[in-house]
C-alpha cells in the first residue's frame, strides 16, 4: 500500500494528474471535491450543509471532512488496500494530523505528498477556463478569488508541515502534462524505493 497527497490551489492540476496516477499505479482515488459535489446534487443532509461553505468559497469543518473519508474508505476496504490518493484532502495543518491519526488507526501512513506549483494569474485562467466548459458554478471569478485566498491563508502552511515531516516533493505544475506526470513519477519511485 502506498498512500499518496495531491496537494495544490485550486486549478493547479491535482484532478488531471490524480487521472495519470490512478492509471499507472492502479490506486484509489478520493477527491473530496468529486465526493462532495456528490452529495450536494443528490440533495443529501451533508450536501446542503457543504453546498453553504462552498458557496461562500470557505473550507469544510475538518470533523466534517474526516468523517466523509472514513466513510469512503470504509466502503471501500479492497480498493484502500491498493494504496489511496487524497486529492483535495487535508487542506489545514490540522487536517493533515486528523489524516495521520486516522491512517494510523488502519495501520497506514501518507508516503508522499505531491505538491503542484502554479502562478496565481495561471491558476485564475485554468478555473475561468474550467468553469466555461464543465458549467462548475465555483469557477467564477469572484469565488476563485475567495477560493485561493482561503487557500493561502489556511491550506499554503501545510507545505511547511510536510516538508518538516520529509515527505513534500515540490513538482512544476506548468508544462505538458504528461511531462509534469513523469516529474511527479520520478518523486514518487524516488521515495518508494528508499
């Protein structure tokens, strides 16, 4: 089993290469996104509560979301086997602890995070760009703004906690994708084989 992190601003490829990921190695994927959205089309309790701090571009409680995974994982215990990628998830420094205890509790840790760097004015176009053609109603330009705020003031410290616990590999998030994939590749063989 082999747990990876997929962590960036909004826009900054984490879906994308999340696909390359989960085709090369075969692992299960859990955006907490996807999940979320999810629930709030089906009109399910969590999705109207998720609906009201997306809107509003702000973060899920991190109770909330760490009950959301176990959930997932729970339903899922072949395919968590296989190794997880987190994508969108944790996104506070305190989120990243819960992850910890919860992976330790199954007998599991996070081995990699993957960290995908992008200029701001690139980020805004990608979601601009998104939000015409998927019709996402987070892509517009106020909510962007809102969005990446949020992500510098609360999600930008877990770097240096990742970085501090050894496990942040900083990957170019401009470039091909297939190129910045093999970045990605090269990091994760690089940490899997010591």
């Amino acid at each position: 089993m082999f747990n990876i992190v997929i962590f960036g601003a909004p826009g900054s490829g984490k879906g994308t290469q999340s696909e390359y990921l989960i085709n090369h190695y075969g692992l299960f994927h859990i955006s907490t996104g996807d999940v979320l959205r999810d629930h709030i089309k089906r009109g399910t309790e969590l999705g109207k509560i998720a609906s009201g701090y997306i809107n509003d571009g702000k973060l899920i409680p991190d109770d909330l979301m760490i009950s959301i995974l176990e959930k997932v994982l729970d339903e899922n215990p072949e395919k968590e086997k296989q190794g997880v990628i987190f994508d969108g998830f944790p996104r506070t420094t305190e989120q990243a602890k819960a992850l910890k205890e919860m992976l330790a509790r199954r007998g599991s840790k996070v081995d990699i995070v993957i960290g995908l760097d992008v200029p701001e004015e690139e980020l805004v176009e990608r979601l601009l760009k998104r939000g015409k053609e998927s019709g996402r109603s987070d892509d517009n330009l106020e909510t962007i703004k809102k969005r990446l705020a949020v992500y510098h003031n609360q999600t930008s410290p877990l770097r240096d906690h990742y970085v501090d616990e050894g496990i942040y590999a900083a990957i170019n998030g401009i470039g091909s994708i297939e190129g910045i994939f093999e970045d990605i590749k090269s990091a994760i063989d690089n940490r899997h084989n010591k």
